[in-house]
C-alpha cells in the first residue's frame, strides 16, 4: 500500500488560547502491587479545551482514558506535569481547595450512578445539598434542570422506574446542578443502545449550544465523536497519536489506530471476497488486474462527478469497487474504492488528476480478477464488479 496523495488542507484546528482546561506535558505512573515495577497509564499528554468547544478523546480499552478524566477532576494526580481549569492548577491544590474546585467541574459516568433510594429529583439534589444551598433554591433549580433534559414529570420515580436512558438523563441533570465551567463525560453512552445514545447525544449538544458549556468527554466510539465533538484526540498506548479538528482528522488521518477505527466504521474497507484477491503495493500490470485507488471526497468537493471526469477529461475508465458517502461535524465526507487499468502511467495520471481536484487518492494495490467465475461473485458487489468480472472470467 503506498503513501496517499493528498490535496493541501483547507482547514485548520481551532483556536486554542482561550482555553478553559489545559493538560500540559502530564505524565501518570502506577506503582504495581508486590514489587512488579510501575506501570504507565498516560506519557507526554498536551491537550487544551478551548471555552465553550467540545473535546473528545477516543481511544481503545486500557489506552488511558479513564485515567486522563480522573486527572481533570482530580482524582488522580499527575506523576509529571500540570492540569489546569479555568486558571486553578488542580494537579496541585490541597484536598479543601479542591473540593471547591470540582463543584465547577460536572461527572456523566458510564453506569449513572444514581442513588437508589432517591428519587430522580432527590438524586440531581444532591450536590447542591452537600453546597449547603437553601431548600427553595435547591427546588427551583431541579425542576429546572429536570425540565431541560427532558424528565420533569419523572422527578418522583426511583432509579428502577426509569430506563437507561433516562437514567442517564438524571446524571446529566445531576452533574449540571451546581453551574459547572466544564462538563466532563466518561463513555456516557455506551451502556445504551443506538437510539438512546442518539438522544443523548442530541442533548448535550443542545447543553453545549444553549448554556455556551464546555465539554470533555472520553469514548471508544468513533460515532459518538463525529457527532458532537469540535476537536479530537487520539489516544493510544497512552500517548495522543493524533489530534487536531473533526473533521480533519478523520477525514485525513495520519496514525495507524486512526485508520482503523475508520476502516471499521465508515467503509473504508473492500468487501471480504475482493480484499482477499488484493495484492497490497504498487500496481502490477497485466490482463484481468485493476489497479485499486481508494478515494477520499471531502468537504465541498464530495459530490463533484469525479469519475466522470476522470474518464472524460482523462480517458481512464473506472470501476466502483466499493463506497460509501457520509457526514462528519456536520460536512458530507464520502470514499470510494475503484479500479482502474493498471500500468504506471495510467496510475500516476490518475492520482495526480483526483488530487488536482481536492480529492485524496491511495493506491492501495492491485485486484487480480482473472478467472474468477461469474458464480464467485457475492450478490452484494456492485454492478460495475460484477461487469469487469464477467468480461475478464
């Protein structure tokens, strides 16, 4: 597979100076239990939420997520470096002054962790009671908040009388109580199924629209970040491979683990059956072979009729392979994998002509058609598939 050539960047990630967190140069070590050496969860993390914006960080299990939120609301300290909200260097302050602190900070966790003897009311009560607000205040406040996320004729029930999303819901009223600068969300969605995380999902993007807040929220989904992040970080072994805009980022990718969690979820991949005739490399030309090219529309350029062009304007025809079209932050993103006549020059004239026209090209190897019976064609595999294995067979 070699190198793609890529069109010149057309955008830039966002202002960072007006940041209200900042994790800078934070390292976190374990000591292990029983002599076992130290282990460590996170090494040279710099990463900056800027007021107002959302920040998500994606990553696998065990890439350290968890330990880079723990850090933001202080129940980790860093074993190098500094972590600061809104001005205050919370790696550092003393136990009171923290506590203080983290009543700017609000907590989604994953399992809710509502209060079962309380009820949905009782449970967003909670830290304005340990605040020591008034009563009639503390009331004010959670009808309010029960009214925003969309449960205020649920304020009586019990955790057990309400769904999973509904609970969540609870949390996220709950973790709004007391004004937060920063909202911080530990995979809140990945307990729930795909509709409910939608609505989730719909609603902390209202909460970021409407109240201005910030947010820094963790997930091994990449869905959940293209649907609600500004920016993201990348995180893996412990260490941020990429970061940068949305949409840059996934539409660009430059790390490997990037790459993968694209490949499986935005169809960036070939079907099975034409990935397994796939010589990875450069073209090897040849009666009944494609070169194979996987194509990347971004942004404005996305529904430009390309191949039409590229057959027209450049007389090389192409195959549809496999595609898909999709929305990333908000802006149409689509790839395309074709196959086109395989030697060098045809090849080169090609990647040239689609990147000249803002377009991202790969070569990602070459597809050996060649006695493949018209029977050995999955019913799943494009029409235009289907044609060039049935002239070449």
């Amino acid at each position: 597979m070699t190198a793609p050539v890529r069109a010149p960047a057309t955008t830039a990630p966002g202002d960072r100076r007006d940041a209200l967190v900042r994790i800078e140069n934070v390292a976190k070590t374990y000591t292990a239990r029983r002599g076992a050496g130290a282990v460590t969860a996170l090494e040279d993390i710099d990463l900056a939420v800027a007021r107002g914006r959302v920040l998500g960080v994606i990553g696998r299990s065990g890439a350290g997520k968890s330990t880079l939120i723990r850090l933001v609301n202080g129940l980790e300290r860093p074993s190098r470096g500094r972590v600061v909200v809104d001005g205050a260097e919370i790696s550092s302050l003393p136990e009171s002054a923290l506590r203080r602190e983290r009543r700017g900070i609000g907590m989604i966790f994953q399992h809710f962790n509502l209060l079962s003897a309380r009820t949905a009311a009782g449970n967003v009560a909670l830290p304005l009671e340990v605040a020591g607000a008034d009563r009639a205040a503390i009331a004010r406040r959670v009808a309010e908040l029960l009214d925003l996320v969309g449960l205020g004729a649920q304020a009586d029930r019990y955790p057990a009388e309400l769904s999973g999303g509904q609970k969540q819901r609870v949390g996220i009223a709950r973790a709004l109580a007391t004004n937060p600068k920063v909202l911080l969300s530990d995979e809140a969605t990945s307990a729930l199924d795909p509709e409910t995380t939608r609505s989730i999902l719909d609603l902390l993007g209202r909460i970021n629209r409407e109240l201005g807040l910030t947010i820094l929220l963790i997930t091994h989904e990449m869905a959940v970040i293209r649907a609600i992040a500004d920016e993201v970080a990348v995180l893996d072994g412990g260490r941020i491979a990429e970061s940068g805009d949305v949409f840059e980022v996934f539409t660009r990718p430059r790390a490997a683990i990037t790459r993968t969690f694209l490949d499986e979820e935005t169809g960036r991949t070939l079907p099975p059956a034409l990935a397994a005739r796939l010589t990875p490399g450069p073209a090897i030309p040849g009666e009944g072979r494609q070169a194979v090219l996987r194509i990347t529309f971004r942004g404005p350029h996305a529904t430009d009729p390309v191949l039409a062009q590229l057959t027209r304007e450049a007389g090389i025809p192409a195959g549809i392979l496999s595609g898909t079209v999709d929305e990333i932050a908000g802006r149409p993103f689509g790839t395309l994998v074709v196959g086109i006549p395989p030697d060098a020059g045809t090849v080169e004239r090609a990647t040239g002509f689609l990147a000249a026209r803002g377009l991202d090209v790969e070569l990602l190897g070459t597809l050996d058609l060649a006695g493949w019976q018209r029977s050995a064609v999955p019913a799943d595999l494009s029409p235009v598939v289907s044609r060039i294995v049935s002239h070449v067979a």
